[in-house]
C-alpha cells in the first residue's frame, strides 16, 4: 500500500529565506508526482507536476526534484515571501487494474514572516 | 468565475440528517472526483466517476453516495450523517491524458460541514 509523508509538519521562516519541503512516498512504481498548494478557504492549486521519467520541474521561483528510486521528492522555494505562506501537498498517482488515483500527503504547512 | 465550484461553502448539520453537497464544474472535463479532508491524514478519495455513465468507489465509500447528473455536476450525499464524517470535502476535475491516464486535477474550494 503506498503511504506518502511530508516532513517537517509545520515550518517558519523568515522572508527571503530559500527553503526545502520534503515528501517520500513507499512504492516507487508511480506514474507522476505533483506538488500542490492550499489555502484557506481556496482549495487546491496545482504548482507542479513531474512525470515518473523526469528528475525535475521548474515553475518561476519553484523547483521539485523527484528521485522515484529512493522514493523521495523535495520542493525548493527560493527567496521566499509572505505570500508563499500555505500548506504544501504532495501526491503521487498510482496506476491500478481499474484505473488510478492520486495519493496525499499530510501536508507542510508553511510561514514566511515579513 | 472559478472554474470548479462547491455549494454549501459551509454547513452545520446534525446526527442522521441526510445532506447533499454539490459541484458543479466548466472545464468540460469528464473525469470528477470526491474527497476529504482530515488534519494529519491528507486527502482521501470517497468516489470517482470518469464519465456520465461511470461511478466507481474510492478508499472510504462508505456512508456516502453519488450522483453524476451531467458532464459538469457530481454530487455527494450523506444519507444519515455521523459526527466523524466532520471534515472538509473537495471536489475535483480531470481530463484525460496520453493512454487514457488522469491530467493534472483542479479542486474546488471545499465544503467544510459540521455534524454534531
């Protein structure tokens, strides 16, 4: 059964900081990961997504590596700003006989002080 | 307007009341999904439906229903509701990719229900 954690559970930093979030997931067979972000209220905005034979993807400030071997993906935030203040989702998809499914983390939930 | 929208936004509700949520999308996506939300358990698939015709069982099904009434709407029930179905519930849409696996899904901005 795939299981995916994210660590630490909560982080605060000061504006301007590069910051790492960490996900890991059990069974490396899966089709892609994505990173997502939440905001109250707000729901899910999809931030990046990496396929299985990708090693990273980079969207402005963002970068998510994935190393499907070691079961790890890392989302790099860099010079980061309140506004980045969130709770960050990975999920990984997961083919099956009948279809698939995305599966989540826990979530980090992220500060950025001004 | 968004492009995938949730009613009610919030609802209190108490034991053994049925309650429907709804969503409602404009992507022309045919794939929908519902999950929910529970701190420090991430988000779990209740039900999918991959077209008009198709529903299929997610994770934790039960104590729920759904109804695909178009390509654009998928709604939930609970037909008698229990205090530890209190969580948030999102809806989300998908097209179809290469070899018939999901795209990139977008949510709704969640229901977040109460039952006491």
């Amino acid at each position: 059964k795939q299981e995916v954690t994210q660590i630490p559970a909560a982080l605060s930093v000061p504006e301007g900081e590069n910051l790492v979030l960490n996900c890991s997931f059990t069974d490396s067979a899966i089709y892609n990961l994505q990173w997502f972000r939440q905001d109250p209220g707000k729901g899910l905005t999809s931030l990046l997504l990496i396929q299985s034979s990708q090693r990273e993807q980079t969207s402005g400030r963002l970068n998510a590596s994935l190393d499907k071997s070691s079961g790890r993906s890392t989302l790099y935030i860099a010079a980061s700003q309140p506004g980045d203040s969130a709770t960050y989702l990975c999920a990984v998809y997961m083919i099956y006989n009948q279809g698939g499914k995305l599966i989540f983390g826990q979530g980090t939930e992220l500060s950025v002080k001004p | 307007d968004a492009d995938v929208t949730q009613t009610p936004r919030n609802r209190i509700t108490k034991t053994g009341k049925r309650i429907m949520l709804e969503c409602s999308q404009t992507k022309g996506h045919d794939r929908m999904y519902w999950y929910r939300q529970d701190p420090g358990l991430g988000l779990r698939l209740i039900y999918y439906s991959f077209d008009v015709k198709d529903i299929n069982k997610g994770e934790i099904s039960d104590g729920y229903s759904v109804s695909r009434q178009a390509q654009a709407k998928f709604s939930l029930s609970l037909e008698s509701a229990i205090p530890n179905q209190t969580a948030l519930y999102f809806c989300a849409t998908s097209g179809q990719g290469g070899w018939g696996i999901t795209d990139t899904q977008y949510f709704g901005p969640g229901t977040r229900l109460t039952v006491l």
